[in-house]
C-alpha cells in the first residue's frame, strides 16, 4: 500500500468506496469450469475479481497484469487504463 501522506483520510476515502459482492467459492469454482478459466495464468484470487465482476453487472476490471488482463479482455470486464 505504500506510505501515504495523509493515512487517516485515505483510509476515510476508502470506507467511503462501493463494494463488490463477495461470491460464494462454490460460485467461482462454477465459472470456473463453465468459462474455461483454467490454465490461464491467474489465481483463485483473481478468479474471485473476476466473479465479484460478473456478479455486478456494469462493474469492470481495472488491473496492469496481463494474464488478469487477457480474462477480463476475453469476458469483456476489463476498465480502460488511463
């Protein structure tokens, strides 16, 4: 996370943030299988991302590593990076 100048009000600023959906492992495990995501290089972490995405319709993906990239790409997730 880094050493913010002002922590108190950061983490203020994130209470403040809209929150994803924590989905059921048992619903990642289902994508999972039913989109083929196996054996593309991310983890049950970012397949959790992933899920939490798709349970929000309209919420995208922001992320810089490129094999969470290429799901979020290939399932139409991913947010523009400025």
């Amino acid at each position: 996370m880094g050493p913010w100048r002002d922590r108190a009000s950061t983490l203020a600023r994130l209470d403040n943030m809209p929150q994803a959906r924590v989905v059921p492992l048992q619903d990642v495990r289902r994508m999972i299988e039913s989109r083929a995501l196996y054996s593309k290089g991310i983890g049950l972490t970012d397949a959790y991302l992933v899920a939490s995405c798709l349970a929000a319709p309209g919420t995208r993906l922001w992320t810089s590593d490129a094999r969470l990239g290429q799901v979020a790409d290939l399932l139409g997730i991913r947010a523009n990076l400025p």
